[in-house]
C-alpha cells in the first residue's frame, strides 16, 4: 500500500479514496467519490491537463488542481 | 416547449422528469409527450424547464423535464432550477431517470429527492447499453430496498414508458409516505457521503456485471480523439470536412433555388404590373421585400440544412464533450472554464443558444466571460457570407466543386482565429474587469453512442433550421423593406442610403470597409444573414440594375463598388468580430440580468472588430 494523491495516478492504476480536503469536497460527494470509493486513471488529455477517471462506472474528467486534493492509497 | 416557472395545474396532474445530465432524460421526454425537444449529449442541454403533455388512461398529464444535474445541492444555476422545482411541491411525482450503466451514482440524486419528497419514481434508462455492457440490474430487489417504484426502460426504443406511467400514475393517486429506508446521517463526512454510501449498500448484491472490461472498446477510441498527437489535427479535420461537406453540399441546392426564386420575381413584377398597381409599391414589395427575402433563403437554407445536422451528429455520437476535454487547459491557462468550449460549440449554431447554454458553466465569473466571448464564433447566420465571400474572392467563382476544399480550409482558419481571439479575450478579462483564478472543473465523458441518424436529420431540420431560418425570413423582410425606402427617399436631392452611407465612408475606410458595408452591418443588428443582401440592395440601387443570377455576376458587382481582396478580407474579419445581434443582446441581458454586462458584451466584440480591421487596413496599405 502507498499513500498518494488523485492526480498522481499513473494511466491504468487503481486507488481507494482515504480523504478530499478542500472547496471540492461536495463536488466530488455529488459525483459518487467518497471515503473508500475506487478510483481508476483512464486517460490524460492531450496538453496534460485534465485527467479522466472512471468512478463508479463513470468517466469523469478532473483538473490537476482538484485530483491533488484527493488522498487515495494504492 | 415553454420556460415554465408556475404550471396551470388546470390541465392535469404534474410529473417531473430529474436525472444526472446524459442519462437520455430528453429522449424520454420526448417519448412521453411526442413534443420535439432536442437532446444532447452534453451536461446541460435542458438549460430551461421546459414542459409538454402526455395522455394515459385517457386522462392529461403535464411532463417536466428539469436540467440534468448531479445533486440537489444547488452548486449551480441548473441544481437550483430543478431543486427549486421539486422544493416547491409543484409536482405531484418525480420521476429520477437513472442511467443503468452506472446506477449507484444515480441512485445518490433520487435519494436526494425521496428527502424532499415521497413520491418519487425511478426509472432505470439505457436498459439496453446496460445489457450489452451485460450489467443486470435487480430492478425488484432494488424496488424493495428504495421503498419507491422503479421501472427500467430504453427510451430510444420506446420500451417501457408505458410501465412507467402506470408507476407515476399510482404514486400520484395513492400517495404514500416514505419507505423504509434507513439512511445513517451525522457521520463525520458529512450528510452527502452519508446518501452515497446508501446507493452503494442499496445496489450491492442487487447488481450483476458480466463483462467489466466493456469500457475498453471507448478508451481505444479516445486513444485516437484525445490523443496527445491526434487530438488537435483530428478536431481541426473534424471541423474542415464538416465545412467542406457543408460548401459543397450546398453548392448545387444554393443555385437551384435562387435561380427559382429570381424566376419568382420576374412572375411577381408581372403579376404586379397586371394588377395595375402603383409603381412605387411594386418596386417597394418586389425588389424590396421579396428580393431580399428570396436572397436569405436561397443562401442560407441549403448550408444550414446541412450544416446543422451534421453538427448534431457529433453531438449525438458524444464527440464534443471530448472536445471541451481536449482544450480545456487551454481555457485553464486563460482562468476560465472548459466548458467554455461547448458554449463555444453552441454559438457555431446560434449565439442566443450559446449564451443559453453558458448555464453550464457553474462559476458565475467563469460565466460571464464565456457569455461575453461566445460573439467570437460565428453563428449560422454569418457562415453564408463568410462562404459567399470566400468564394468569390478566394477560391475561384468560375470553378467548380474543386474550390470548396480550399474555401473550407479558409473558412477553418476563421474559425481558429475566432477561437484564438476567445481565449485572448477571455484572458484579458481575467485580468482586467473580471479578475479571478480558475474555479473547480468536472466534465462527464459519456460513453460513445451510434447516433440515431434519421432522427438527427429530422430533429435538427424542423427545431434549428427551419426555426432559425423563420427568425430570419421574419428579420429579412422589414430590414427589405427600410433599405428600400432609404434607397428611394431623397433629401435634398441625395438619397438617405447615400446620405448614411456617405457619412460612415470616412470612419469605414479606416476599417478597409465602406460606408454601405457598415452601414449594412448596423441595419443587420436584427439578423446577421441580411449584411450581404443589404449591401447587394444598396450597390445596386445607387447604379445600375443587373441580374444576379450567380456569384460572378455579384462579385463583378462588389469590384465595380470598389471591392479588392482586402475589402474582402475586412468585411470577414468584421463580420467575426462586431456586436452580437439583437436576439442575443436580449439573451444576454436575460441571463446576465445586468445592462452593464450586456453593453460590455457588445462593446467587447465591437472594439475587438475595430482593432483588428484597423490594424489589417494600416498593415495592406503598407503592404500594396
């Protein structure tokens, strides 16, 4: 087990949620990622910057800035 | 379809449509109340509550589709419409439609709802993606653990809608209080985990998925649409063969009718003359009204007919949300949003829906700016002059169909500099009047669908072309109607169109335009599609009378008034970046529900125009 950050996450891996701080708490609530949800990296957009990932059967894009407020363990 | 804020409930009882955005929620509407509606496959389509009946067991229903959303939470302005909605009890069931590809995401939202109010149906969408995902749903299990109905259905296909009156129908006649869920609030992570840790629990066991690696036929797609070397040269051939189907499409179509509706003419100024009537009201009704009429619908109907269903098939597939997922750090790096870039897409058609459709975009700054710059892309109604002028001056008007793959190619570039001068404008905005960082950012990417190609054609050919084209026609022929009587009203011996004309020449040969071109443009405020008919009118009126039976007779026009190629390049420019026209200086004004913010969006454009026309004009003048 190692402890990352959501934006972190290398295209392919999987993590569990372990806390999200910040403002996008409830954004992020709403789209289904709590405590313990898993998360998969699916893919980057071409500059980098912002990143799919599929939650809950989802694909969800995320930019850097919200994904680094995610702790999720791998 | 009507904005709905109060619902007569004279005519029936009232059903309300919720849902996450791209759960075919529109599809079902439509559906139910046989209305057209147009459906996307974008978050936020349904920008508005719009409402429409539906008869079962011979009595009357009043359907409302509220905007897609996630939550009720009311983080933006689409949550607070369909929160509002449900809140205010108006609706005597809801109904949550739930996408079964990913059901316990959606379950979170119809738990929201079942908080405010019992009476609450689910229904579970997309029965048939899901099957072919092989993901089963226990629709019963999960019945009984919700305490609602639920009913699964595949709205494309019409199945099920009937099961899923019989469900609303019962919920509103028998009323019941809430089931027995059983819901642990006051955790630590606050009320929301709390309800998406309930969808989990109701969905475990209730769920089986056969194949979990169906995710895999899109990803090798978006291998190539967001790819980091394909992305960009995919979306700009995107855009360049659906100018170039539309240029060439529209060639042939675009002649036939004009050459049908000059014939008209010719039969009308007989009819007329047979009539006996006034001469001045022959001239003011016939080269007036009728020909500038003739003119709009000849130019515009035959790209729009094609343009806007092929726009909509890359909606229906799912490609523009990728698009805004592509770009995005562009519009990061200009602190705005990147959804700007469906907003963007929008305005292709029209700019009144582009501005609608900035509801989106949930950071109010971030919305201001997109409703500022959405005059940046060119709507419908300026493709027929960019097209026209193109290819008079550019691609050759004697050549055939292989002149549109260059006249689409220059058209490309205009549209690339309009995209390019959103993001400098957007840019400068946040620094300037409305500065700030970017706010938080989540876009879907809904999976790839088939598009249902017959109904595009259908959809976009009776809601967007024939409404846009009416809305024109209607703006056409009172604008017919001014030029003419200013063309033939005299003071003091030089007529009012030369009077006007005359007295913008100064200002407008500093833009490299003319008088009559800005002229043109300023009576073309009503309906952007009217500034090359104005200008034909007022050429003509002021010289000699020709036929305009093809573009080599009006581009012969256009160069004995003076025109070159930079002319032409000036009236493009021009026409990319002035003010908004009056429907979406009224939707500004409506969604902004601020004059300051209307008046900055067209003075934004309207300067940015100036600056670069003048800028173009000093640069050709050095050059020649």
């Amino acid at each position: 087990m190692r402890k990352t950050v959501l934006s972190k996450l290398i295209q392919g891996e999987r993590a569990v949620v372990l806390d999200i701080s910040g403002g996008m708490r409830e954004r992020l609530n709403d789209l289904g990622l709590i405590k313990g949800t898993a998360v998969t990296c699916v893919r980057k957009s071409p500059l980098g910057d912002p990143v799919a990932y599929l939650i809950r059967g989802a694909v969800i894009a995320l930019r850097s800035e919200d994904s680094s407020c995610v702790t999720v363990k791998i | 379809m009507r904005d709905c804020q109060n619902i007569n409930k004279k005519h029936g009882s009232v059903i309300a449509l919720g849902g996450n955005p791209n759960v075919g929620k529109s599809t079902l509407f439509n559906g139910l109340t046989g209305l057209r509606q147009h459906t996307g496959n974008w978050p936020g389509k349904t920008v508005a509550t719009a409402y429409g009946y539906c008869s079962y067991d011979q009595k009357e229903y009043i359907v409302v589709d509220l905007p897609g959303c996630y939550s009720l939470a009311a983080h933006s302005a689409e949550e607070e419409v369909a929160r509002d909605f449900i809140r205010s009890g108006q609706a005597d069931a809801v109904i949550i439609v739930c996408d079964a590809t990913c059901l316990e995401r959606n379950l979170y939202l119809a738990l929201q709802t079942m908080e405010i109010t019992p009476n609450v149906v689910v229904c579970v969408n997309l029965m048939d993606e899901a099957e072919k995902k092989k993901i089963k749903p226990d629709l019963t299990a999960i019945s009984e653990k919700l305490g609602v109905p639920v009913v699964g259905t595949t709205a494309r296909g019409k199945k099920g809608l009937d099961a899923l009156m019989r469900a609303a129908v019962q919920v509103i006649e028998n009323p019941k209080p809430r089931g027995p869920l059983d819901i642990q609030y006051g955790g630590h992570d606050g009320d929301a985990a709390a309800l998406v840790s309930a969808a989990e629990e109701i969905c475990r066991g209730s769920i089986t998925f056969g194949d979990r690696d169906y995710i895999k036929n899109d990803t090798k797609t978006d291998r190539f649409i967001t790819g980091k070397w394909t992305a960009f040269p995919i979306m700009l051939l995107a855009l360049l063969a659906v100018f170039w189907l539309t240029i060439t499409g529209a060639n042939y179509p675009s002649r036939l009718i004009s050459s049908l509706l000059f014939w008209g003419e010719e039969k009308l100024l007989l009819f007329f003359m047979w009539l006996n009537a006034p001469d001045f009201l022959t001239e003011m009704l016939v080269l007036g009204i009728y020909r500038v009429l003739a003119w709009v619908v000849a130019v515009m109907l035959p790209p729009m007919a094609i343009f806007f269903p092929l726009f909509t098939l890359l909606e229906d597939v799912g490609f523009l949300p990728r698009v805004a997922f592509n770009l995005d750090k562009c519009f990061k790096k200009c602190r705005a949003c990147g959804k700007q870039a469906l907003t963007m897409c929008m305005g292709f058609g029209c700019n009144a829906a582009g501005v609608i459709g900035c509801r989106i975009i949930d950071s109010p700054r971030e919305r201001l700016i997109a409703i500022i710059t959405n005059n940046f892309v060119p709507c419908n109604g300026r493709f027929p002059t960019f097209i026209a002028i193109i290819s008079m001056f550019f691609a050759g008007a004697s050549a055939g169909s292989g002149a549109a793959l260059p006249s689409a190619a220059l058209l490309t570039c205009f549209i690339v500099l309009g995209v390019v001068t959103t993001l400098i404008v957007s840019n400068i905005l946040s620094k300037t009047a409305l500065k700030g960082v970017p706010s938080s950012f989540t876009l879907e990417l809904p999976p790839y669908r088939r598009p249902q190609i017959g109904k595009v054609i259908i959809r976009s050919i009776f809601d967007r072309t024939l409404f846009v084209l009416g809305r024109a026609a209607a703006m056409a022929a009172p604008a017919g109607l001014v030029i003419w009587l200013m063309a033939n009203t005299a003071v003091g011996g030089v007529t009012l169109l030369a009077r006007c004309s005359g007295f913008l020449d100064p200002f407008a040969n500093h833009l490299g335009l003319d008088g009559v071109i800005l002229l043109a443009f300023i009576l073309g405020f009503p309906a952007n599609e009217i500034v090359i008919p104005i200008i034909i009118m007022a050429y003509m009126a002021e010289g000699s009378i020709l036929e305009l039976s093809s573009l080599s007779a009006l581009k012969q026009l256009l160069t004995d008034n003076g025109w070159t190629w930079i002319t032409a390049v000036s009236v493009m420019l021009f026409s990319l970046l002035h003010w908004p026209c009056s429907t979406t200086c009224l939707t500004i004004r409506k969604e902004t529900q601020s004059l300051k913010w209307t008046l900055v969006s067209i003075l934004v454009p309207t300067l940015a125009g100036i600056a670069v026309c003048f800028m173009f004009a000093a640069a050709a003048k050095v050059l020649t």
